[in-house]
C-alpha cells in the first residue's frame, strides 16, 4: 500500500498526498522561479541574480525599478500564466480524451481562437485589445461548436477528438484564406501573431490572465479527482458515483477558457499544452491528470522558452512560439515513437 | 476437506439458497413487500430502437440474481438500465423506493456498485491505486484517504487475492488477474447491492469459474446482492439463486433455476431444442442441447 | 475499429466474381460518373471572373479565332481544368488506397499530414536551397510525402492503432509541421510572400508546363494503384487472410506507399495541399460500388476530379470577383462530411 499516503487529522480529515508529486512541483516551481529572475536580469540592460531578488523585494534603484516592474516583470508574469494555463487546458483535454495527443492546440482550439484573432487583424485591421478579444471569442465559440457536434448520448473522448480534428481541418483552411487574403502588411503581422509571442507584454496582458486563474484554478483542481475517476471509462465513473456529463462540461469549459485566454495574451504558443502534461506526468510516474505538476512544468517550460528564443540565437531575437514549435515538434517525434512502442497510439 | 463435502455443501447451499429465493420472490409479489432494486414498467432503447417495452422487475433482496438470454434480447441494456446508466424513455428504476435517476449520483453509488462490461485502466496505474479508486463515493475534498479506505481497500483486495499484485501495474497482469482487480475495485466501494455486465466475457473456463465462484463467495459470506448478465446457460443455472429469462425484450420466465429451466424455457428463449439432466456436481439442472444434424439436413 | 456491417462486407468480397448484371450496373454508372465528369469540364471552362457562353467555349476549344474568350479559355480555364483533372484523380485514388492499406476508414493524405510533409519539404527547398521551378521541387515533395506515408505505415500498423489514434497522430504531425512551414516563412519574408498563396492548394496558377511535368509521375501512380487492387482486396480483410490467400503482404505494401507517393507527392508539387478529397470520394464510392477495390479505384479517379473542379467552380462564383482557393473549398465541404462520418459510425472506445 505504498502507492497511496496521506497527511491526516484527528478530526477526522484527511488529505492525500503523494510525495514524488508534490517533491516534483516544489522543485520546478524552485526552477521557474530561477529561470525568472535570469530572464528579469537579462537583456539591453543586464542585472545580476542579487539586483533582481533585491529590486523584486523593493530595494533597487529607480532604473533598476523601472526596468523590473514596467518592462521585464509583466513579460515574465505573461510567461508563467500562459504557460500554466496552457498546461492546465492540455492536461484536462488529454485526460478527458483519455489521449496523449488529445490536446486543444491539436483538436481545434488554439486554431478557434486563431481564426478569431485573424478575422480581427485582417478584416477590420484591429487593435491589439481587440486582436485579443476576436482570439477569446473564437476560442469559445470553437469549444461550443466541438461539444455540440460531439454530443449524442453524451460526448465520448474518441467523438470530441475526431470531431475536433475535422473542425480543426475547416478552421485552417479558413486560416489560410485570411491569410491569402491580407495585404503584406496584415499577412505578417498575422503570420507574427500565429507564431506566439512575448514581446512587448505588459501589465494589460497580466491582469486578465492573473483574474481567469484565480477563478478558474480552483474549480479545476476541485474536479480532479472526478478527472481521475473519468480516466475509466463514462460507466466506471458514472458507477463510482462521478457526475459524468456534468463533469466533462465543466472541465471542457474550463480548459477551452485557459487556452482561449491564453491565445488571446500571446497568441497561439505551439505545443506547450501538448507536451508540459507528459513531461509532468514522467516526473512523477503516477497516473491521472497531475494538473499542479502539469501547470508548474508549463509556466517553467515558456520561460526557460523565452529564454532561449531572446538569447540563443545572438542578436536575432525570435518569438517564443518559434522555440517551443521546434522543441514541441521534436518531442512529438519522441513521443510518437514512445507511445507507439507502448501500443497507446 | 475432501471433493465430495465440498460439493455436498455447495449443492445444500445451493438448493437451500435458490428456495429462499423463489419464496422471497412469491412473497414480495403477495404482500407487495418492496425489494431494494425495481424496474416498473419501464421503456428502454437508445435513439429511436426500443429494446424492451413495459418490462418490470424485481431485483429480489439477498440473491444472486442472473440474467439469461440470447443475443440481442436486452439483457445487458436492462443492466445498464437498473444500475442507471441508461435511463428509461418511460418507467422508472426505483432504488429502495426512490426513482433512481433523480438521486444523487454519489449516494447511488454508495448503494448500488457495477463491473460495466468496457473499463479502461488508466496509463501506469498499480492494481492497489486502482482498487482504491472504488473509494471514491465515500470521499470529499478535505477526506481523501481514511484509515478505514484503507482497511476496506486492503481487505477487498484480500478477498479478490489480487492482495499479492498490489504493487503491479495493471497493465502487466492476465486477462484474469485483471477482471478479479476490477472486481475488487467494486468490492472497495462497499455497496449492498453489486451489478456484473458479463463478467466472464474473454476469460477461459478456468478464470470463468474462479471470476463465479468469487461472486458466489460474496453473495454467501457477505450477504451481498448480486445482479450478473451472463452468456452460458448452465453456469447461471449452477451459481444464480434467481434466474430471469429474457427473450426480445420481454421477462419469458424467473425464479429459481431448478424450477424455471425446463426443456421448453430452452426451446422458448433460446430456439433450441434440449433435454435438462440434473448436473452430477452441483444437482442444479443441465441443459444439454439436443443434436441438430438431423435438423440441419432437413433445413438445407 | 469500425464497424461495418462485417457479414455484408466479408461475404461481397470474399464471393466470387459478381453477377454480370451487377458487373453492367457498374459499369453504367462508371459511364454516367464520366459524362457528369465531362459536364464539369465544361463548367470549369465556362465559369470564372469572366463567364464564357457555351457557344464560345466550343469555338473556342474547337475553332480558336484568337479573340478574347478563346485566350482565356486556352491560356486559363484549360490548363486549370486538365490540372483540376489530374489532381484530382491523384487525390481521389491515393486516399482509396491508403485507405485499404490501413484499413481505416479515416485515413487521407491531407488529414495524416502527407500533404504536410510534402509542403514542409517543398517550403525547405525553397527557402533554404533557392530552389524556384517546379521540376525542381516537385523531387522535394517526393521526398516530403514518402518520408510522412511511411511514418503514417509504421503508425497504423502497430499493435493498438485505431482510426481514432492514427489520425491524432496525423493531425499532432500536420500541425508540427505547419509550425515549421510557419517559423521559416516568418524568417523569410521573401519566401513568406512567394509562399503563402501555394501552402494552401490552389488550381489557380495552372499552366501546360505544370501539368506536363506531373503528368507522367500521377500517370505512374494511377496505373500501379490499378495494378495493386486485387492484393489490396484480400488485405482488407487482415494480413493472416491476405497471406493465406497467397497476396504478398510486403510487396503491395511497399507498392501501395510507393503508389501514394506519388500520387501525393506531385499533386502537392502542383497545387499544394488539399484536404478531404481522398477521404470523402472512396466513402461516396463504397456506397456504390460495395467494398471490391477493382471498382473502386476507377469511380474514385472519376468522382474525385468531379469533386475537386466542382470546388473550383464553387470558389470562383462565390466571391466573385476574387476566387476562394480550392483547397479552402474542399476542406470547407470536407470538414462537415468528416464530423457526419464521425458521428454515424460505431467506432470502439480509444
């Protein structure tokens, strides 16, 4: 019975605790952390780790104070809040298709709130806000049309993945239609924006992402446990008690709002919601969801990203989405051959 | 103990068992005595199909209850109706009187457990991970894993004997190793009432009879009532107190299997013509079907 | 897997030659599929930014007196339509094919990111080694497409592979490799330009010497698929029946993959990715013909160009003056027949 501990009271309450998981997401968190304040401190005007912690703790001088909260700080904040997100949304929709690869950036969402963001850019010439706003609604819009073509007696993980892929097929022919359709001017700029970037994000960015987690990441970590319970099969949890379809609505909303979101702070970053749930669950080698870890691994993972895209290639600083794309294909690679040995592909 | 008590005792058990049985069922029908699980009247079908019409049922209290038919008859589908996965298009499911749909479904579960015939385990789950999932209806938030989730969980698994696999991957085990896991997960969850949608299907005659004999242990020791959907004619009339007889969605016949399996009900149900000798083992009645060469040449 | 109705499929296959009435009815409407075939044609000649009578279009295609119409109609609408007809038909076959091969009813070059890989290939060489010519990376797009129809092989093979599984992985790997196509156009904002009008497939650049350069290659992979249709009739129904009725599992694979190769290889090279033609056709044709390979590929090279210039047409006269490329089209009317096949059939749990 080592597979299962956990810490209780003597009233009776009782939490379970899983100690690799929890050392796992202690040890990334300490590790975005870091990765966090080298990002802070580094750029035109470098700062060292300690004039970082010093200036985050209130003690720098005016620049330094200025670089930190009104520059650097939001960039990084924007970092973690997508990327955790993002993870969020990939971690439930994989667990709910019961699929590695039934993640939202594959089954239609990410391209939802794309084509929602290039109807803004191209067609009306937007506003960044409104580029944002167009991603949100698209994002929603996509995630009603999955859930109600998916449905018939209830919606099952196989039906929502299909039925997603076909949807994800309409919406990137609609893709390139804007895109052949923009001048050169909106062309790149939409074509920047589906590349998914960090720069030049600022506390507007931050807020609404910072206001949809706090609502949302506690409703989501409340269902894990009928997440688990789902992994079964809709008649195995259904027996256990577990509000099936009530569940998976309530979870599908959430993870169509994280990535919806997401997106719309900047734009659709690749593969981050496809790889941080499996890379989590490898660290700590327990089954289920493993959302905490999940969205831990996602905020480290954008960062040491934007790390790399902004100091890697020298003077030639590349958006994000570039990075992630590349190292998100090759785990994909990885993760086909891997799972194909296994027999779960 | 020797071969001969062993099956002695079963046979009294058996015979003495399937009496009670019929004789609760008779009593219920004459004193409107409730049982805990009932189906009235109820419609049941998926899109516009309807599989079975106006069909009741009463799950009698205590027995080992074993739902029979040919394919297709609506046996598995008036499983999923009783442990509500399928809800009727008219009638209801009553579970100690309330209509089932309408409840909760975690007190439900409480209650009333089921083995469905398709359950996925989970990637790299250990057969003690899974068996405590059978806890879960007993769970909330802030009481996740109690001493006693922890006896039950231990004890279930003791009662499966999969108490030695706990640590192994689900995934590893055999055909069925994994079934008696899955049934201790149902175990876990503690409920009087247990539901089985063919819980031999895919397993060879050796782990057949352990997955049945495991549930006729859990039906004598445990007083537990028990609901199967099983496919072979003489293993339900050898394990089930109470057999009921479905043919095109219609109830043909049920009661005990001693006094219900005559070689009519075979011919009725099952469109084949037989003789019923009385199993050497168990003394519950055997239904050898009668050879059809004859019948064939006549045919062609 | 899906189900679909296995007596009926088993016992039409597995029977020996049909009845010569039933051999008639196809045929006919082998026949009548050509003469609606024709018709589109037609359309597809007449229809456009500038519609053309049909009187013009005869003298025209007939009686060429150089006059404005009969410009457009031999320096345009032609080439486009014979392009549309070849594509066409390489789409329309290679999805019957690997449809077969995997036994899945759900594979289709464009969905399993054949067409991807062959566009990643092409977008490489044009990028990276300023390659420009067709001739010139239309190799490309071999190499693109047999690398991507290979990997979709060993993936639908393996223990476990369901339709379900094998088009996440197709669609994981479309998407992985659209990000690439996308990081190298936005590093190339010269490549961006020249490209960004070919990643979507489109008829609309058709030229004779287009046409003549895949011509031969789409003309190798129709008659090898035709050849490869009895094999793949005893492979449908398993590889141990297939071995058992004397088929060579290996060599018709290897075929079958060389065959999509080249189907799909230069139809990309021509008019860049189309989706859900090879996956809509061979499902219309079955509903005809029954599941025998020897019918269906011919309805397929007959129906799919049908299809594709249909969308053509389609695309040219709804936002008229500017056109919708065919390959928006196609994925359009694509998209929902896909969620309706979804949606109908019974498939087993992931």
């Amino acid at each position: 019975m080592k597979a299962v501990k956990a810490i209780r009271t003597p009233g009776g309450l009782s939490v379970r605790l899983d100690a690799r998981a929890a050392s796992v997401v202690t040890l990334l968190a300490v590790a975005a952390a870091a990765v966090a304040v080298v990002l802070i401190g580094s750029g035109d005007f470098p700062m060292s780790f300690g004039d970082v912690t010093a200036t985050l703790l209130g003690n720098g001088t005016a620049a330094q104070e200025f670089i930190v909260q009104d520059v650097r700080l939001p960039r990084v904040l924007v970092a973690i809040l997508v990327g955790a997100s993002l993870a969020l949304s990939g971690a439930i929709f994989q667990s709910l298709s019961r699929n590695p690869l039934g993640s939202p950036d594959v089954i239609g969402f990410s391209q939802g709130s794309t084509v929602g963001a290039l109807t803004v850019i191209v067609l009306f010439s937007g506003s960044s806000l409104a580029v944002a706003g167009g991603a949100v609604a698209g994002g929603l819009v996509t995630g009603v049309a999955v859930y109600t073509l998916a449905f018939k007696r209830g919606v099952q993980g196989f039906r929502l993945v299909l039925v997603g892929i076909g949807v994800a097929a309409m919406l990137t022919a609609v893709i390139h239609f804007l895109i052949t359709k923009a001048n050169l001017v909106d062309a790149t700029r939409a074509t920047l924006w589906m590349t998914g970037s960090l720069d030049g994000r600022d506390w507007a960015q931050v807020w609404p992402l910072a206001g949809m987690c706090a609502v949302l990441m506690p409703v989501v970590f409340a269902h894990g446990r009928p997440l688990r319970m789902l992994e079964m099969g809709d008649d195995a949890a259904y027996a256990l008690g577990v509000p099936v379809e009530r569940t998976r609505i309530v979870l599908m909303g959430s993870g169509v709002l994280f990535i919806a979101v997401a997106t719309a702070a900047a734009g659709p970053i690749a593969f981050v919601a496809l790889s941080a749930p499996q890379l989590a669950r490898r660290l700590t080698r327990s089954p289920g969801p493993n959302l905490a870890p999940a969205a831990v691994m996602g905020a480290a993972l954008l960062l040491v990203a934007d790390w790399t895209a902004t100091n890697a290639f020298g003077d030639r600083m590349l958006p994000v989405g570039v990075v992630t794309a590349v190292l998100g294909g090759g785990y994909l690679l990885w993760l086909l051959v891997t799972e194909r040995k296994a027999g779960r592909i | 103990m020797t071969a001969g008590t062993d099956t002695d005792r079963v046979k009294d058990m058996r015979t003495g068992a399937g009496a009670t049985a019929a004789h609760l069922t008779e009593n219920s029908r004459s004193t409107t005595t409730m049982q805990r699980l009932t189906a009235e009247s109820v419609t049941l079908g998926y899109d516009q199909r309807v599989i079975a019409e106006d069909l009741s049922v009463e799950i009698p209290d205590n027995s080992f209850t074993v739902i029979v038919g040919p394919n297709a008859c609506g046996k598995s589908t008036l499983l999923r109706a009783l442990s509500r996965m399928l809800k009727p298009t008219k009638g209801r499911v009553l579970l100690d009187g309330e209509a089932i749909h309408s409840l909760p479904a975690k007190k439900v579960a409480r209650t009333l457990g089921l083995l469905p015939q398709s359950s996925i385990a989970p990637d790299g789950i250990t057969v003690a991970d899974l068996v405590a999932r059978g806890r879960y209806p007993h769970q909330g938030l802030l009481r996740q894993w109690s001493p006693e989730d922890e006896r039950i969980v231990e004890e279930s698994m003791a009662a499966t004997r999969v108490g030695e696999l706990a640590d192994r991957y689900v995934d590893e085990l055999s055909g069925g190793q994994r079934q008696r896991v899955w049934i201790a997960m149902a175990l876990a969850q503690q409920t009087p009432l247990l539901l089985l949608d063919e819980p031999t299907t895919y397993l060879d005659i050796q782990h057949q009879l352990e997955v049945l004999d495991l549930c006729a242990e859990l039906h004598e020791s445990q007083g537990r009532t028990l609901v199967a959907v099983l496919h072979d004619l003489n293993q339900a009339a050898r394990y089930a107190t109470h057999l009921v007889a479905l043919r095109d969605g219609r109830i043909v016949a049920e009661g005990a299997p001693s006094e219900v399996v005559t070689a009519e009900l075979v011919e009725q149900v099952f469109g084949v013509k037989s003789q019923i000798i009385e199993d050497p083992e168990s003394g519950t009645p055997l239904v050898i079907p009668a050879s059809r060469r004859g019948v064939g040449a006549k045919v062609s | 897997m899906l189900v679909e109705s296995p007596p009926k499929r088993s016992a039409e296959s597995a029977s020996a030659p049909a009845t010569p009435k039933r051999h008639a009815l196809r045929a006919l409407g082998l026949l009548v599929s050509c003469g609606v075939l024709l018709l589109i044609c037609v359309a597809s000649i007449a229809v456009g930014a500038k519609s053309i009578p049909l009187s013009d279009v005869w003298d025209g295609l007939f009686h060429s007196t150089g006059s404005g119409n009969d410009v457009i109609i031999r320096d345009v609408r032609v080439p486009r339509t014979l392009l549309g007809l070849v594509v066409g038909a390489a789409l329309g076959v290679a999805g019957a094919v690997m449809q077969a091969l995997t036994r899945n009813p759900l594979a289709e070059p464009g969905l399993l990111g054949v067409s991807a890989g062959a566009s990643a290939a092409v977008v490489s060489a044009v990028s990276f080694l300023g390659v420009t010519s067709l001739t010139g990376y239309v190799w490309f797009a071999f190499l693109g497409a047999a690398v991507v129809s290979a990997a979709v092989y060993v993936l639908g093979g393996s223990r476990g592979a369901t339709p379900v599984r094998l088009a996440l992985a197709g669609t994981a790997a479309t998407a992985a490799l659209y990000g690439y196509i996308n990081a190298v156009q936005l590093l190339d904002a010269a490549a961006l330009d020249r490209l960004r009008f070919w990643t979507v497939g489109s008829l609309a650049s058709a030229d004779m010497g287009t046409i003549t350069k895949v011509l031969p290659f789409i003309a190798a992979g129709l008659v090898l698929s035709m050849l490869l249709a009895r094999p793949l009739n005893a492979m449908e129904m398993g590889d141990d029946t297939a071995r058992s009725l004397g088929a060579h599992l290996t060599r018709t694979r290897v075929l079958s993959m060389l065959a999509i190769t080249l189907l799909c290889g230069a139809a990309t090279a021509a008019c860049g990715p189309i989706v859900f033609v090879g996956l809509m056709i061979p499902h219309v044709v079955r509903a005809v013909t029954g599941p025998d390979m020897r019918w269906i590929l011919p309805y397929a090279a007959v129906l799919a160009p049908v299809l594709l210039l249909g969308a053509d047409v389609v695309g040219r006269v709804v936002t008229r003056p500017s056109e919708l490329q065919v390959g928006i089209v196609t994925a359009l009317i694509g998209g929902p027949v896909f969620i309706q096949l979804v949606r109908r059939k019974r498939m087993a749990q992931l």
